[in-house]
C-alpha cells in the first residue's frame, strides 16, 4: 500500500501513525479530516467552485444583458479571469472593494432553486469542465497519493471527513466518484436554505464560511469526536490540525506542500504560517515533488 | 423481528415499507430520521434535559448564593419544579416573560467549558439521575419498540439519524448505548462554540434551535441526502416528516400518539396538528396502547 508514495520519513510517520492509532484509539475515534483546495484536488491557477461560478454568472449576465454594466458581471461576460485573480489580490493588499462585489454576486448566482436543482448544476459543470493549464478534467485532478491515503487510512478502520473551505453543496456531488467519501462526511462553506413544501431552497445569505477556526467547531458539530489525523496545506487549515494534535493518544498532522512547478503547482503564498508549523509544532511537511512518486492516477 | 410491536396495520405498513425500499432504493439513500422526546424516550413530566438543566442551575445557586434573588434561580434553589411548568404554560397563553428568564439561565448553565467537559457533566448526570415517576433510571426510559425498529431497519441497510429539538450535546453522551446512534447521527439543538488553544469551548449564544422546518434544513446539512423515513410525535415534527414524504420513492411517516396512561402518558397537547396528518396526509398513527406489547424492556 501506498505505492504512490516514495519511501522516506513522511510516508513512514503516516505508516507508524497508523499503527500506533490502531494498537491504541477505539476504531469509531478514527477519524481523520482532510482539506480539499491545495490538499485532495488542485487549487491553482483558481478554485474549481471560482469556475463555476464565473460560468454560472455569465450564464446570468446572457440572460440579463443590463447586468454587465457592473462587476463582476462585466468580467464574467468578457471571460475577463484577470479581475477575479486580482480582486484576490486587491484584498490581500487591503482593498476588499472587488471582493465584496465578488461576495455577493457568489452568493446570488444559485440562490432560490431546490438543493437537488443545485446539484444538478453542478453535476453538469463537472461532467464537461476541464482544467485551463493540465490538460484535463477537474474530475480527474484529484491527487492520487491522498486517494490512497483515503484508502489506506479506511484499510485500519478509520473514517474519512472533507473539511473544506469550499461549498459543502459543490463539493457533495463528486466526492463519493473522486474520493469515496460520501455527503454525510463533506464538511464545508454553505449558504442558508430555506424549507417550503417539501423541498429546500438555496438563500443568498451565508451561513458557515468553513475556514480557520471554524473548522474545528464544524468537525464537532458534525462528528462529535476529536479527529487524531488532520491533512491541509494553506494557513486555513491550522486550527484544524492544532485540533488534532491535542488528542491525548496517537495523533498526526500534515501541510501538502506545493513545490511541484512542472507536475502541478509551485507556491506557498497563504500557506506560509501552515508550513512554519512544520518546524515549531513537529508536523509533518508533505513534498509533492519528493514524496509523491505520481501526482494525478493518469 | 418487530416481536414488541402488536400484528396489525401500523406493524404491517412498516414492514411493507421496509420491503418496497430494499427493492427499489440504493442503500447509500436508505436513511431514516428519528425525534427523540416523546419518540425514542419519555418527555413527561419534563423534558429529561429540563432535569438536567435545573440540577445544574441549582448547583449555580449553591456555588452563588446571591443568585437566589431572581427567577430561574429562586425556583431551582428550592426545588419548585412547577414554576418551570407554568413557564411553558404562560408562553402558551402569550406570556413568554417567564420563558425569557429561563432560556437566558439554560444557554449560561453549561457555558465556557471544554466539549469533554460537558460530556462529563451530562455523563454525571445520568450515571444516577431517575424518572420521578416511572421508577426507572433515565437511561431505561427508551422505548423498547423504537429501538427494535432502529435495529429492524438497520437490518434492512438503513442508516438511523436522530433529530431532535434536544440538545445534541445534551444527547450523544448516551445514545449510543440507549440506542446503537452513535454522535456523528446525532442533530440536535446546539450552542455556539469557540475553538481556543486544542480546544472547543461553549458559549451562552444560541447556534440552532432544531425544531419545526430547521430540521430538513438541519438534515440536509448534515447528511446531505433526503430521508424516506421519519418518526417524530409533535408538531414541531411535521416539516421532517413532509420532507420524507416528499420523496420521489417509497417513503414513509409515523407520528406516535401517546394514548397510554397505564404504562407512559397520554396526551396530545402539542401533538395536534401532527396527528391531523395522519387523516390528511396518509401518515402513520402508532397508539402506544395498541400498537406496543410493552414499552419498555424491562
């Protein structure tokens, strides 16, 4: 098991962890939490879910021509992806004026239809979306190595949890086909919904932004158990791993690093916290360039 | 199987159903929602959390005697359980001054402590707390024919969720034992948490009340699939129990009626609009007199 990975310290601290849980934590406190942006499928050269969503905003825009007057409608209509990149930028250097109008038309673009209606959406982004620069589909950017690790971890009984900041409702539809992680174990970003005669229906209004400290008190909310094994790569996930590694037994936590420029992605922009834990906390740093034999399964 | 429900028609659409689902719905969507008071244990007198809420609050007044000086406080001091009765009777009747005071001291009961450290008080509690009429500890107060149906379902591959107006973290310390539902099928009412330092600390803030139409809202953010079965017994269940009869396959709603003030209670208050249903709407009746050969086990 395991192949993917090459031999060395990182995939021994995940085969000593493992055996160590299983000699020594009942099999229901198994649990093990995963990010997905950066961590199960790729993040960059934007979020998957940013996709979708500037698709589904032009899809707006075709059928609202007046809307392109203001952003970020105007960018949508002209495929203009530099604003939403620099929008992020913006934000990071202070300005969250581009964000807010961002936040905004996120959270409209697929409010008032039914959760199954939602799902229908996305199910029809994946089943033809692909990756601008990889050359292939966004279903088949998920990163081999954690897959097995899904598999691996699920072999010594342990049960699997997405712990995402991305849409609880976006992510669902493909988790059980991409990870074998099914609904019930997605844990992410949603919006309200509302009930009404026997369906539910998407709002505009945000309910959890699952991100930094929230994703500890997600995990409880949803499991209502401490997971001993934790996996992110971006400074979003610390609180979860600090989380995890405050179990009295067996505990591991681990930063996926994205050195990898010619395979995936190299960066460490927004991680950069996440990855000094490495050193001061004894997690354990994850090189997609020297611990992963393969990236993607194809 | 089902050897504590009586033969008859209540008995038969459950088995019906049971047969209809295994032939024609994938196992993965065989999910079922149970309420918990008054559904899977006994609500009368009080709401067993009400007890436990109240030990509490006099344990407040004990450690500060000074709080002794204002309602709830005064009430819980002395032991006048009827002051918290008629709480919920003036609210009935419009009054809701009584109930105000009360929510503000039941958020702050267990406030600012560790998620292991309420789970040991709730565990305290029920290590010797006892029904102050039915001569049975708290933990025997389970319906010994809900839990041969959790047990009857389960063996047809479903997948049992409790969903409860009841605190969630009031309940999961023992429903595992009282029920084989272990935290993560738990959903429940919860307080507002915050993650500080490994740990997760409660609040005073209210985060969910699970009653009436949050309960599908709640289900489907937890397990992100439609029930097509449900069980509860007030009318704080009736939007759950539309949300499974509003799937597209076999589906089934019960609403269990207590007639029965020989071996439980009966009443109906509360309860009215639900059991409406069962003339309007095709659910499912369960007379706990008729239906029950006992109540419970032992």
């Amino acid at each position: 098991m395991l192949e993917s990975w090459t031999d060395g310290p990182t995939k021994s601290a995940i085969v000593e962890f493992a055996e160590r849980a299983v000699n020594s934590v009942a099999p229901e406190e198994r649990v093990a939490v995963f990010d997905n942006d950066g961590t199960l499928w790729c993040e960059k050269p934007a979020y998957i879910q940013l996709d979708f969503l500037v698709r589904r905003i032009a899809e707006q825009v075709a059928a609202d021509p007046a809307l392109a007057a203001e952003q970020p409608y105007t960018a949508a209509a002209s495929g203009d992806l530099a604003w939403f990149g620099e929008a992020d930028t913006k934000h990071y250097n202070g300005d969250d004026s581009d964000l807010k109008l961002l936040a905004g038309a996120v959270l409209s673009a697929n409010a008032t239809i039914t959760t199954e209606e939602h799902a229908a959406r996305v199910n029809a982004f994946f089943a033809d979306a692909r990756h601008p620069t990889l050359g292939r589909a966004y279903t088949a950017c998920g990163y081999a190595p954690m897959i097995e690790l899904l598999r691996y971890l699920e072999s010594f009984g342990f049960t699997n949890y997405i712990v995402s900041g991305g849409g609880r409702d976006f992510m669902r539809p493909v988790t059980t086909a991409m990870y074998g992680v099914p609904p019930e174990r997605v844990i992410g970003s949603s919006v309200g919904l509302i009930y009404q005669n026997g369906e539910l229906l998407t709002t505009a209004q945000p309910e959890f932004l699952n991100d930094g400290p929230v994703k500890p008190v997600r995990i409880w909310g949803r499991v209502g158990r401490r997971p001993i094994f934790a996996v992110g790569n971006s400074n979003g996930d610390i609180e979860m791993l600090q989380y995890a590694m405050a179990a009295s037994g067996p505990s591991l936590a681990m930063v996926i690093h994205h050195d990898d420029a010619d395979r995936e992605f190299a960066y460490t922009a927004g991680a950069e916290k996440a990855l000094d834990h490495v050193e001061t906390s004894g997690w354990t740093r994850v090189s997609m360039r020297d611990d992963w034999r393969i990236v993607f399964s194809d």
